[in-house]
C-alpha cells in the first residue's frame, strides 16, 4: 500500500510541474527547494501558476525574458551560501514584447507587467549585458509596468545599455513605471532599496497621469561624464505623483553640455514630496520643469543633500508654488537654488509663489537666484562663499553656461 500511495505522490509533483497548479500556492524556479513544485525558468513558472501564487527563484542565471499579467510574487531566495537570482539577456538577444503607451515605440523588457494589481518584484537581478539591440528602437528596459501596481523591492537593475556605437540613442532604463495616456490604465508602484546603475538614459522613470510612484532608499548611479544620452538617476515626469525620499543619486553627467542631466528630474509633474535624498556629481541637481504642456506646481523638496553640480543649479524650481526648505547645497556652478522664471504655464512665465528658506547654501554663483516672479520668498537662508547671498534675474553672473541668456534645459526622452 505505502509502495503504491508513493508512486502516486510521485506522479503527481510530475504531473503538476508539468501542467501548473490550480490554486495559488509556492513554487519554485531552480533545484534549491526540493520539496516544491519547481520549473527550469521564471516563464514557465509564470504562465503554469494560478494569480496570487509566490514564485521563490534559486540562485542562478536565468536567460530569458518574462511577461506577468496577473498578481504574482517574484523572489530570489537563498541556498546554502548563494544568494544572487540573475536575469540575463537570452542567447538571441533582448526583443521588442511591449510598446510605450506615450508614443507607440517599441520597447524590449527584461521583465514586463502589464496590467495586474499587485506584482512583487524582490531579491532579483537584471542584467542588460548582451542584449544585442542593433539600433535605438526598441528602447531597453530591465522592469517594466504598464497599467500595472505593485512593489519592487531589494533589486539589482543593471547595464540597461546599447553599445559603444549607439551611446547616443534615447534608450536604456533600469526601471520604468507607465500609465495613462488614454488607456484607461494605472499604476501605483513603490520602488525601495535598490541598486541601478549603468544604464544609458534614466535610472528609475515614473511617467504618466495615472501613476503614482514611492521611490525611496535606492541607489542609483549613471555613467559619469558621457558623450551619449544625457541621463536623469530619478525622473517623475507627464503628470505622476508620488514621493522621492532617502536616494543616493550620482554620476548624471552629459560631457557636450547642450542639455542637461539630471539627478532628480521633474518634468510636467506636480504635488510630490522630495525630500532627504543625496545627489552629487550631476549637472542639475533636483530640477522641477514644466514645457508648458502640463504644470509643474507645488511640490515640496526638503531636507535634501545636494553637492557638485557642474553646468547649473543645485536646485532648480521652473514652475510655480513650490517650497523648497532646509536643503544643503555645495559646490554648485550654477545657483545654489534657483526660483526659474524662464518656464511657461498657461502662457505665462513661471517662478511665483515659490518660497525658498532655511537653506543652507556653500559655494555657487549665487545663494538664490530669485528669478523675475511674484510672490516669492527667498530668504532667510544660510549662505557661505557666494558672491551675492540673492541675486534678481534668471542668469547668474559667474554661470559657467547659458542658453541665449538662460540655462540649458534638462533632458527627458
């Protein structure tokens, strides 16, 4: 009897890992659980699970690409004394399995969510080496959600590059967030304690009207000085919300200098809260920028750490109602913060209502750059080694650039 129940037990762990599970549970992916289903890829263990189930991934390198459409948990687990789950570029090369709701452009990503509620990403490396992508379409990312929420958590997002010939294309992304744009869509997404760096034009990018993203303790490191695309560690942009808190963000830098990097970047996007973040080695520091197609307004940055901003200001505020309060800012050729006037809102030149103090500011062409706006409260504030502690206008006159009389403007896509 033992004999026969056994072989029955048997037959089914094969029968399951062969034809998936009927309700949520946890499987593997790997050898290192063996007392679970388990699958030789992170796909197969995808689309043979029902929603809700855990997927523990073992350590190991893993070349595939992976679509998720239902809520699921992704993580990489520890055996023994390995604890690293990659995620590498298949031996054909990474491909187009997604388009960007903005444009419709082509986007080939490592791993891609796509409308589910509550995916968690965590304990993961992607790795964009050797992704073979001969010209600047499809754009590379390492996760993708669109239209989707959920957590990422404890991940490695790395070399999200083209190669040396195509350094100057608009592509490469650690991490992208997209909603909105008429699909009918959202996304509500934290990203928290995580590394990317070496990607080729943004770090971690929040974008569209319906997302809403938590980025808070990661770590994110550009290139350095590049001929290529000119990269933002952390960009918010077309109408996304959300918080920014406790990054470390270094090494924007765009060596041509006719548009700027950045290490914080808020483009087309209001309301958010930036606070207690590091960003160092960049050409702007903390940039909130409105083209005039959708405002900027009324986010509050605080208790920032901004240092070495080559080109221009540690913080710059080109929009309006903005609070900028108990920053430090060091060695910046550019303002130290900067009420910018030379934006458009609604046909009107931004820098009102800002108010900027209790800053403490050490080294730049000016303290505050007050900008030609109303409304504005620029001091007091804490200054050191600047040739004026406030300065009217939009041009500081030790700038080391301008663009016909005013900075250079910040690059997004």
């Amino acid at each position: 009897m033992c004999k026969i129940l056994c072989t029955l037990a048997i037959t089914g762990i094969v029968l399951v890992s062969l034809q998936g599970i009927s309700t949520a549970t946890t499987v593997a992916v790997g050898t290192c659980r063996p007392n679970l289903v388990s699958f030789s890829t992170i796909q197969a263990a995808v689309t043979q699970s029902p929603a809700n189930t855990t997927i523990e991934i073992c350590p190991g390198s893993y070349p595939e690409q992976v679509s998720i459409n239902k809520n699921l948990t992704l993580t990489g687990v520890v055996a023994g004394t390995e604890d690293a789950a990659v995620m590498l570029a298949p031996s054909s090369g990474i491909v187009q399995n997604a388009t960007d709701l903005f444009d419709g452009s082509g986007i080939a990503a490592q791993l891609f969510v796509q409308g589910a509620t509550n995916v968690s990403v965590s304990h993961l490396t992607l790795d964009g080496s050797n992704n073979q992508i001969t010209g600047c379409s499809p754009d590379l990312i390492g996760i993708y959600y669109q239209n989707a929420s959920g957590t990422i958590n404890y991940i490695v997002a790395r070399n999200q590059a083209l190669g040396e010939a195509l350094n100057g294309c608009q592509s490469g992304q650690g991490v992208f967030i997209e909603s909105g744009y008429g699909s009918g869509g959202s996304a509500t997404v934290t990203i928290k304690n995580s590394s990317v760096h070496s990607y080729q034009k943004n770090g971690i990018t929040a974008d569209g009207s319906a997302t809403v993203a938590t980025i808070h303790d990661n770590y994110v490191v550009g290139q350095g000085p590049t001929t290529g695309a000119a990269e933002n560690g952390i960009q918010v942009s077309d109408g996304a919300t959300g918080v920014i808190s406790g990054n470390k963000v270094v090494d924007d830098i765009y060596s041509p200098g006719s548009v700027g990097a950045s290490g914080i970047l808020i483009y087309d996007s209001g309301s958010l809260n930036i606070s207690s973040n590091t960003v160092s080695n960049t050409q702007f520091g903390i940039v909130v920028f409105s083209d005039g197609v959708l405002p900027a307004d009324n986010n509050t940055i605080t208790g920032n750490q901004v240092s070495a901003t080559h080109l221009d200001d540690g913080i710059d505020l080109c929009s309006n109602g903005n609070v900028a309060h108990t920053n430090s800012v060091f060695s910046s050729d550019g303002a130290g913060i900067h009420i910018d006037s030379t934006c458009m809102e609604n046909g009107s030149p931004t820098g009102n209502n800002t108010t900027v103090t209790g800053n403490t500011i050490n080294e730049a062409c000016a303290g505050v750059l007050l900008g030609n706006g109303t409304g504005n409260t620029g001091a007091p504030n804490t200054t050191a080694n600047v040739p004026n502690t406030t300065q009217p206008g939009d041009v500081c006159t030790a700038a080391l650039r301008t663009r016909g009389g005013l900075k250079v403007r910040p690059s997004r896509r």
